[in-house]
C-alpha cells in the first residue's frame, strides 16, 4: 500500500469513526480537550502501527477498544476535575431538554456504566457485540446495563 493510499484510508476510517469516539471519550473523561486529546491519540496509534483488520467489525471494536483504552489511561493520570456547564452545552447535540438532560446524567455515570449505556443505546450494539468489544463476560455487560439504567432512573425521576 502506498503513503497515498494509507492517506486516503486513514481520512475515511476518521471519518466513520471519529464522531463515535469522541463521544465515547467524552463520556469517560467529562471534557472536551481530554476527549480531543484521546482522539488524536487512538489515530496516532493507528497511523504508527498501520494495523490491518480482518473484517469492518474487527476494526471498529479495535478502535472503540483503543478509545477506552486511552481514556483508562488518562484517568490513571490525573484526577479528574467535575465537568464544566460549558463543556456540556459544547458536546450536546441536541436542543431538547430531556435529551440534554439524559445526556449529562449518563457523562455523571461511572466509567463502566457509561460505555455500556453508550454502545447500547447510541451505537445499537447487542449484548453480545458489547461483550466482545470490551472483552467481559455478557453477564457483566447486562448487569452494567441494568446498574446504569438504574442509576439513571434515579438522576432523572423528575421527568417520570
């Protein structure tokens, strides 16, 4: 493959892959700069390690892998300060309130609750997929997933 070629791959693989894990940095980290950061890390090691995938589901679980991977990092690094109103609005994408509402509680959630909840009901993973992606058992990912459900219910009972 030529430097050309690799070019061209690497934009289309960030640009099928970017938004969603930004997303995903974004809920690990709870800041914009961070989640940039992790993002650009994830494509760096890409590009350095010009890694050949053996279907496009093996490569989108490598870089979802890669993302949390990255984001485990850098809170091992620095302790991490409470979000930003600001930084909030920036990543929200959308105007209704209930949304906005849904999303800054599942940013509030534990790291293990928020990748499960993401991959869900954001990406449409099944249990199954989820379980391969994050390397744990489909037992764990449903107990993530009913603890984040639960979790959420509480933040949100006003809307009940």
């Amino acid at each position: 493959m030529t430097a050309r070629d690799f070019e061209k791959e690497f934009e289309e693989k960030y640009n099928r892959y970017g938004s969603m894990l930004y997303k995903i940095a974004f809920l690990y980290l709870n800041s914009v700069s961070d989640a940039e950061d992790v993002l650009q890390e994830v494509f760096s090691k890409y590009y350095l390690s010009r890694k050949a995938f053996n279907n496009i589901d093996h490569e989108k679980a490598w870089f979802i892998r890669t993302t949390q991977n990255c984001c485990i990092d850098a809170l091992r690094k620095v302790e991490r300060k409470n979000v930003s109103i600001n930084e909030l609005t920036a990543a929200a994408q959308t105007d209704s309130d209930i949304e906005h509402d849904v999303e800054r509680s599942i940013v509030a959630l534990p790291p293990e609750y928020k990748i499960v909840i993401f991959l869900y009901y954001y990406s449409g993973y099944s249990v199954e997929e989820i379980s391969g992606i994050l390397r744990i058992g489909k037992s764990a990912v449903k107990k993530r997933l009913q603890r984040g459900r639960e979790m959420l219910k509480m933040k949100l009972e006003d809307y009940a």
